[in-house]
C-alpha cells in the first residue's frame, strides 16, 4: 500500500468530501451569482479598475467563506479526530483542500462571476462587460486576474489552511486576524515604499493621499479635488519579487501545513 | 505503564473521570503522541498514522462527528476507506438499533447518531476497535441493545477496547479489565483470574468467618467481595469491583496481579 499518496484514495476523500459538504457547496455556488446583482443595485460604477478589484475581492470574501464552511473538519475537536483517523495520507488531506479551493473553486468562481456580471450588464444595457476585462494594468485578462486576484487568493488560503492545521481553537478567526494585520501592514509598508520610488514632476505625491494595493507595482494619487492619478512604478523588479515572495509563501504554508497535520494532537 | 492486548479479546478499560482513560485510547489510535515510551499496534507506530494502520483501526470517540446525511449515503461515501466493511452487517445493524437507514442524521437525535457510529464501527471489521464512552447518551434497551451488538458480533482476530466510566455498561460483556488510575494501568486481568481470586456477593449476610475485602451498598443491596479462597466460582460483579478497588486500590492491585 503507497502510505504517501494513491489516487484511488484522493478520489474517495474528493468523493466524501463533497457529500458530506453537499448543501455548502450549492450555497457558495449560489454566491458567486450574488456579486453581480449587489453590484448593479448598489456600485453602479463602471471601469476596468473597479472590475478588476471587485473581482479580487469577491473572489478573497467569497473563497475564505467557502473554504471556513467546506472544511469544517479542520477547526472542530470532535471532527478533527474523525479526519486525522480517516484511512488517507496527510499529503492527500492536504491535497485535497487545494484541490477544492483552488483547481474547483476558482475556475468555478471566475466563469459564473465574469459570466453572471456580463448577463447583468446584458440585460441593463450597459457597456460590454468584457470590454472591461481588457487590460488591467498593462496586462491582458488572464495574466492580470492569475496575478492580482488568484495569486494572493492562494496565498490567503495557505494561512487560513496553516492556521486550521497549527492552532486548537479558533483558528478561522486568528487567520483572518493575521490577513487584516498582514494586509494593513503591508500597505502601510507600501505607502513609505513607493513614497521612496515615485515621482509625480518633481514632487512626490503626498504619502496621506495614497490608495496603496498589493502587490506593490502600482498606486494612485488622488489630489485635492478628489482626481486621481495612476502611478506606475519604475522599479522592474517589484512585481517579480512580488510574485516570487506570495509564491514561495504559499508554498511554504502548504508544506507547513502538511508537516502540522502530520504531527497534530487532538 | 506497560499493557499488551491480544487478539480477541474485549477489553473494558475502567477508571474514573480523569483518570487518563481516553488519553490512552488518543495514545494507542495515534491521536496524541507519547512523551516518552513506545506503543506499537500490530506492526504499527500509531504516532506515524500510517495509511494501513489508519484502515486497521475504528475508533468512536466520545464526541462523534457525523455529516448531516443519511446512515446509507454515510456508507456509500465512507465505506470504502475500510476494504473488509460489510454492508450487511452494517443494514442490520442499524435496522437492530433501531436507526432510520434512510432518514436524515439532521433529525436525529445525539443517541441515535453514535448508534449508526457504533454500528458502522462494528461494520467496518477493522483488527482494532477503540470505543471511548459509547454508551454516553445512549438509553437503556440502547445499552442494552449495543452490549448484545458487541457480543455477538465478536471475531476471535479483532481487540476491542471499550472505556467508561459507567461500568455497569460493560457487566457480562468484557472479557478483560484494565483499571487505569492516576495514569497508570493497576491492573489488566481476565475475568476468569478476577473469579479465580475473587468472589462476589450480594445481599445482607456475609458468610461467616469470612473478612470482606470490601462492602458497599448498591440499589439491589449489599455486595461484597471476598478472597477466593476455596476455588469457589462466582459473576464477577464489575461494579463492585471498580468500587472496591476504588476504596482501596493497593489491596485489590496486589491480589489481582499476585
């Protein structure tokens, strides 16, 4: 018997997990439709960048429910001992969650997201809601929502899974915790960051006035009368480190959580 | 501490609250890992949570979990784990306890779902069966329905190790006891050594001139345990016993380990 991992096994674990998770699985599905319809009703607003960070947004909020409800298993006492004595390798439990938040999840979130917003633009009559999609920030579609959106979604997703695996109790809200704390920190980095690498003619844009995302390649500067501009750093090496830091994160997260749950007590 | 289990036996392990009797159950299942010592379960580590060692083992905790589905799609999606699960066992089972095989578990209540555990755990045939309190929050005819269930289903190559502290659950139905106490296993005998050594009685008049090890009353009346002295044969009362080691645990460990 492969005691690592055996396909066989993956399937009967994706094959219970979904049964057990039926009804949860349905309401995220449900979900995702959601974002459109809040969107027309209340953020009538319609630009590539708005598009693309309400995507990103949904996609984190959405996800992280999703995740916390489908893999409740993980942060209960009494269910955690029914998945540790579960006949399946830690690699395959640990496969498993990245299997359904990642290779189901998203593709599922992006088609009935994109596809629900572009019925709803549809039907109101508003621009083609993939004109929108374009281009977001020099890239195409497809490279702009792996990096701005599925990116830092995988990333999140290792801390809640590290998290899960690591702490006794209350893991979901310690591991939202450290995302806001992460996220504020990061941002409040960036702020001084780009502050250092931006010109706007000869002055720098007011540090206060920034609106500053992650990962740090871009920012805006909104001047007194509420206009904003958007900046683009010069510095070629701030994306790639970017994406090599959230990778090689995520990554260690997901190999932490595997030899955390190798080694979890109930 | 040190304690060997064979094959076939049923095992009662008894202790009071806290005396460490589900720690040692989390030991031996791989749930908790040894600070010092080894444990080994078959050719197994339990701390490595082997694959094949994980499909050996049932174990039915105190707290269960169960998914709101239903005692058939349960088996449909868990039952594979286990390769010896026998299906109809596991139907007649449920059909024996009582349980709805096609109702919710959602509009089940607590005792109905450890029942379906209890009889998926049986039905699972693993070599080793861990049960920690499984007749917490079950009733009467249940009790006596899962004492019944466990007899006569018993397979000669299987361990089944059963902790409580309700003793009383387990009378007629162990054929091993483990006294644990303050962590420590006083003592792990056969219930023919414990009648060996050991007689039970009830009632008010003691035979005379015997000195009891120990009396204490009970709803039906007075037992009492007395040495064993002339090859006497009596039910081993384990009630009695469990009290009378209570009152005083170095006699009685002597006696029975002696």
């Amino acid at each position: 018997m492969n005691s690592l991992f055996s396909f066989k096994r993956f399937r009967l674990l994706v094959y219970k997990q979904y049964n057990e998770n039926r009804k949860i699985f349905l309401i995220s599905v449900i979900l995702m439709i959601l974002p459109a319809i809040f969107k027309r009703i209340s953020l009538p607003i319609q630009n590539q960048d708005f598009e693309f960070n309400a995507f990103t947004t949904f996609l984190l909020v959405i996800g992280g429910m999703f995740t916390t409800m489908f893999f409740k298993e993980w942060s209960y006492k009494s269910r955690s001992v029914s998945l540790i004595v579960l006949p399946a390798s830690a690699l395959e439990k640990i496969l498993l969650v990245l299997f359904y938040t990642v290779v189901v999840f998203v593709p599922i979130f992006t088609i009935l997201y994109f596809g629900s917003n572009f019925v709803i633009f549809k039907i109101f009559k508003q621009v083609n809601y993939f004109t929108l999609l374009e281009q977001y920030r020099g890239l195409s579609t497809t490279p702009a929502i792996l990096l701005y959106a599925v990116l830092p979604y995988i990333f999140f997703q290792s801390i809640v899974l590290l998290f899960s695996v690591w702490l006794k109790k209350s893991q979901t809200l310690i591991a939202f915790g450290f995302i806001a704390l992460l996220m504020i920190g990061v941002t409040i980095w960036n702020s001084y960051f780009i502050h250092s690498l931006i010109r706007v003619g000869d002055s720098l844009p007011s540090v206060s006035k920034q609106l500053v995302f992650f990962p740090v390649d871009v920012s805006y500067w909104e001047n007194e009368s509420k206009i904003r501009t958007l900046l683009i750093t010069r510095n070629n090496l701030i994306m790639p480190i970017s994406v090599i830091v959230l990778t090689i994160s995520a990554l260690l997260f997901y190999v932490a959580s595997y030899f955390k749950l190798r080694e979890k007590e109930i | 501490m040190n304690l060997t289990l064979l094959p076939g036996g049923i095992y009662g392990l008894l202790g009071k609250n806290g005396a460490g009797k589900t720690t040692l159950l989390k030991l031996i299942c791989g749930l908790s890992f040894p600070d010092e010592g080894s444990i080994k379960v078959g050719e197994y580590i339990p701390s490595k949570r082997d694959v094949g060692f994980l499909s050996d083992i049932f174990f039915v905790g105190e707290e269960i979990y169960i998914a709101e589905r239903t005692p058939k799609e349960m088996e449909k999606y868990l039952a594979p784990f286990y390769p010896s699960f026998d299906s109809a066992l596991f139907r007649e089972l449920i059909k024996k306890l009582e349980v709805d095989y096609n109702g919710k578990f959602s509009q089940l209540s607590y005792g109905q779902k450890k029942k379906a555990m209890i009889a998926f755990a049986i039905s699972c045939k693993t070599k080793y069966l861990f049960m920690d309190e499984p007749t917490n929050g079950l009733d009467i005819p249940s009790k006596a329905l899962f004492r019944s269930i466990i007899a006569s289903t018993y397979d000669e190559n299987r361990i089944t190790v059963i902790s409580t502290h309700q003793v009383r659950d387990l009378q007629s139905l162990i054929d091993n006891v483990i006294i644990l106490n303050d962590s420590q296993i006083q003592f792990n005998v056969s219930m023919d050594q414990v009648s060996e050594k050991l007689i039970f009685g009830h009632g008010s008049l003691i035979p005379e001139g015997e000195e009891p090890l120990y009396v204490g009353g009970g709803e039906l009346g007075k037992s009492y345990i007395l040495r064993n002295s002339n090859n006497s044969h009596s039910q081993v009362d384990l009630e009695t016993l469990f009290n009378g080691f209570i009152s005083d645990p170095e006699l009685f460990t002597q006696i029975l380990n002696g």
